[in-house]
C-alpha cells in the first residue's frame, strides 16, 4: 500500500512539473492542479495509513492522526481558489494579448 501511494505522489509531481513548465496556459493550469493533488496526498499520507481506525482517541486500541485530514481539507479550499484564480488570470491575459502563452509572446511571423 505504502509503494502504491509513493508511485502515485511521484506521478502526480512529475506530471505537475512537466506540464506547468509548457508554454500554454492551459496546461500550466493543469500542472498546478496535479502539483496540488500531489502535496494533498502526501499531507494525508504523513498521518500514517491506517484503515479502520477512528481519528479521535476512544476506546479503539489505535487511532489515525487528524491533523493531517485538516491540513488536506484546508488545501483542497485553497487550491479550488487558486485554480479559479489561474483560470481567470490566464482568461485575461488572453483577452488582452490575443495568445496564450505564459510569457506573452507571439506565435504568427512577427518576432
């Protein structure tokens, strides 16, 4: 289980560097959104993967560590934000300049 959830943080990470280093915004949109899908998953990962385990210490001989959930829950807010925030961002910049890439430049003849 551990190999399975590591595979998938470096997949998600290696996908969202590969794609926020394009040109276009769209896919740099897409890095980030799978950058943040990475780090969620590996906050959740640090409370120990336990399954069955209640959160709060009861009467169950073991329990899970909530404070990792919490960090999850807050960072799925913040990056629903942030991702709306990009959309809108990168939704400007091509009303403004006409193209859609991140540096701005051309893609027609012109240099």
């Amino acid at each position: 289980m551990e190999l399975l959830i590591a595979l998938s943080i470096g997949v998600l990470t290696g996908c969202g560097v590969y794609l926020v280093l394009r040109a276009r915004t769209f896919p740099v949109v897409l890095g980030l959104t799978l950058l943040s899908y990475g780090v969620n998953l590996f906050l959740f990962a640090t409370g120990r993967l336990v399954i069955g385990q209640p959160p709060v210490i009861g009467l169950a001989s073991g329990h899970a560590d909530p404070l990792p959930q919490a960090l999850v829950l807050t960072a799925i807010v913040i990056g629903f934000a942030m991702t709306a925030f990009v959309i809108m961002l990168s939704l400007r910049a091509r009303a403004e300049l006409g193209n859609d890439h991140v540096d701005g430049r051309h893609t027609g003849s012109q240099p």
